[in-house]
C-alpha cells in the first residue's frame, strides 16, 4: 500500500485529493489529514480514510476534534507544532495544501523525509525557493506541480531539452472582475471579488484570482520550479480556462495543454506519476467549445502581476515579504478594513520600506529567516493599512 497525507485536507484541493484516493482505498494507507476549523469535514474524512492521525491548525479546537473522533482509535493534534510532526510522519507521497506561508514548514518536514511532495502550496515557492529545492535535493525527495498551471507546463516538457525552451506561457482567467469598467474597481464589494466565474474555489484563493495576486504567485512558483528566466513567463488572460499553459520552443512550437476545469486533473496526475490513470474528469467536446479567447492582461487592473516581476528582479527574501504583505492586506479586505485596489497598494509600499534595509531582503534563506522577515512585514503591512485608513 502506499502511504499518503493530505495537508489543507479541508480545502478545494484537499477534498478533490480525497476523492481520488476514496475511490481506490485499498491502494492507499492514509497517514495524516491537516485542516483549519472545519473539524466536522475533517473528523468525517479521517474516519472515513482511516487515517492514522488528523490535526487541526487551531489549538484551541483540539477538544472538538477528539470528540468528533470519539472511538475511531484516530489520533487528534492541534497546532503549528502538531502540524510539522504531520510532516515528519514517514509517507510515500504528500500533498501540500495548506493555503499561505502556514504551509512552509510542514512541506519542508515531509520532504526531509524522502517524501514526493505534490504541491499546491504555490507560497512555499514564493518564500523560500531556494530552501525548499535544496531540502528536497539533499533529502532526495521529489517535487511535482499541482497547480494547473504549472502541472501543464510540467507535462508540456516531458521528454524536451529545457534549453530549447523559449518562454513559458501561463493562463489565467482574469477573474470576477475581468470584464469591469477599471473605474468600478474601487467599489468592488466582498461578495463581488469571493464569485469566481469559472472555477469553485475557497474565498481567499477566489479573491486572489480577481485581484491577480495568484497569477502573481504563480509568476514566481514558475521562475523557481522551472529555472526560467522572468522576462520568459508571459500571462494571458483566457476566460474559458481550457488552455492552462503553453510552452514556448526555440523552433516556434507552442505545446499547449488543454483541459476541462478540474482540478482533478493535476491532483491525478501527481498521484500516478510517472503514470497516466484513468481520472473521473470531464472529457472536452472541441466542437461544443467552438472558441478559445487570449488577451494580454491590463497592468493598471492587475498591479500585483507588476509587483511580481520586481520581486523576481530583486530576489533574496522579497518573495516572503510579498506574500506576507498580499496575506495580511487580503485579512483587511476580508474584515472590510480596505478597499479591493489598496490590497496591492499596501504590498508595494511594504516592498518599499523592506528596500530600505537591504540587510533584511538579502539575509540567509533559512526556515528562521523566512518566519521572522514574514512576521515583520505583517507587521508592517498593518502599520501601512493603518495610515492609509486615517
């Protein structure tokens, strides 16, 4: 049997994993489920996998858990530290979906162990691409994308030469507000930015799609998993989200990887790899889909994909406080503390103060470094929210 833990098993991307893995049980030894506070989901999936152990980040639900698991013999934890001895467990194979910087240090145990780590965690590249590709190099352990984009851009390079690539295309659908007049972006409501015309996803993650901050992301996930360079990864938007990437050949090739919107697809794939199973996925009609639609994404409406390649031009520890930053002011605009277009705005004043001390954005990329220079610019992002509010 094969040995597996879903971290963020809560999570859109948790629950698809799960149903891979619930209709092949018998393949698979479930070791450990993270989640947050929905310990009525977790508990029902723990028992249901029969998993070993299942741990919620909030401490102080951890009575809620052990009841939910009353009799089962699952063992319940609660914590950042209960989480990281998840990643410690000995498995075969790991998701990695716990959303934001939370999901580092638990990615980073599993890896020591000589896990595959399948990562949805887009962040943990973000924060510390370095750290965490030199762990799995000198833990032998094995990276694979789980992001739809990076997964096709993955596939796209089966059996080629990365040298004769010539530029990465990843696709984004453009989000809620896509087609909005930019001027009624100030006035985006909450419940506007969480409806996500394409895909079901969780509030943060849809908010995100309609600011750009996951293009974003993934602009630099894709630096770091693929050894490109910046002015090689284009974004176009592409509202039916058929096309996940394409890869560009030094021949003028595109290899484009097409697909319904499921993300049961990547999850799939980096569970079978090197292998390709039979997945319970819609399958596309070319000829019901009639068009596919690309355009350049407008800057002025998607600040944060500028905020992105500054961060890759300036390397160290930027990605960490971008990420931190793009958290904290999502936090605000969540409580209704700002604005949807003073999310990107307080990113960029916090990249700013963090340039002035160069000595905090070139410090050693180490699992210590990233937390402290994540608390501070949370910090600093709260200070600047602060004083743009009056």
């Amino acid at each position: 049997m094969r040995r597996v833990s879903i971290f963020g098993a809560t999570g859109s991307i948790g629950q698809n994993t799960i149903d891979l893995i619930a209709r092949d049980l018998e393949r698979y030894d479930v070791v450990a489920l993270t989640g947050g506070g929905n310990i009525a989901q977790l508990a029902q999936d723990a028992r249901h996998l029969k998993a070993d152990l299942a741990v919620t980040a909030y401490e102080d639900r951890l009575s809620d858990l052990r009841d939910a698991l009353a009799g089962s013999g699952i063992e319940a934890a609660a914590g950042q530290g209960a989480l990281i001895e998840a990643g410690a467990r000995p498995a075969d194979w790991v998701m990695s979906a716990i959303v934001g910087a939370a999901g580092l240090a638990p990615g980073l145990e599993a890896l020591k162990q000589g896990a595959t780590l399948a990562l949805a965690n887009k962040e943990s590249l973000v924060c510390a691409g370095t750290l965490v590709l030199d762990t799995a190099r000198a833990h032998g352990a094995r990276l694979l994308p789980v992001d739809s984009e990076h997964s096709a851009v993955f596939q796209a390079l089966v059996g080629e030469d990365m040298s004769a690539v010539e530029r990465i295309v990843i696709t984004a659908s453009g989000g809620a507000f896509r087609d909005w007049p930019l001027e009624a972006l100030r006035r985006a409501t909450l419940e506007e930015a969480s409806s996500h015309p394409n895909w079901n996803m969780g509030q943060r993650i849809t908010i995100d799609s309609a600011s750009m901050f996951n293009k974003a992301l993934e602009v630099i996930e894709t630096r770091e998993f693929f050894g490109v360079e910046p002015d090689r990864i284009e974004v176009v938007v592409h509202p039916e989200s058929i096309v996940h990437a394409l890869v560009g050949f030094r021949d003028g090739a595109l290899m484009a990887h097409l697909g319904a919107p499921d993300m049961r697809h990547a999850i799939g794939y980096a569970m079978h790899w090197p292998d390709r199973q039979d997945l319970p996925v819609p399958r596309l009609d070319l000829g019901q889909v009639s068009q596919l639609n690309f355009r350049h994404p407008d800057d002025a409406r998607y600040p944060a994909l500028r905020l992105a390649r500054a961060v890759m031009k300036r390397g160290g520890l930027s990605g960490a406080v971008f990420n931190a930053a793009k958290e904290r002011a999502l936090d605000a605009f969540i409580a209704g503390r700002i604005g949807f277009l003073d999310m990107a705005a307080t990113v960029e004043e916090v990249l700013t103060r963090f340039e002035a001390h160069p000595g905090l954005i070139d410090a050693q990329m180490t699992l210590d470094n990233v937390s402290q220079t994540d608390t501070l610019a949370r910090r600093w992002a709260d200070e600047v929210m602060q004083v743009r509010a009056g």
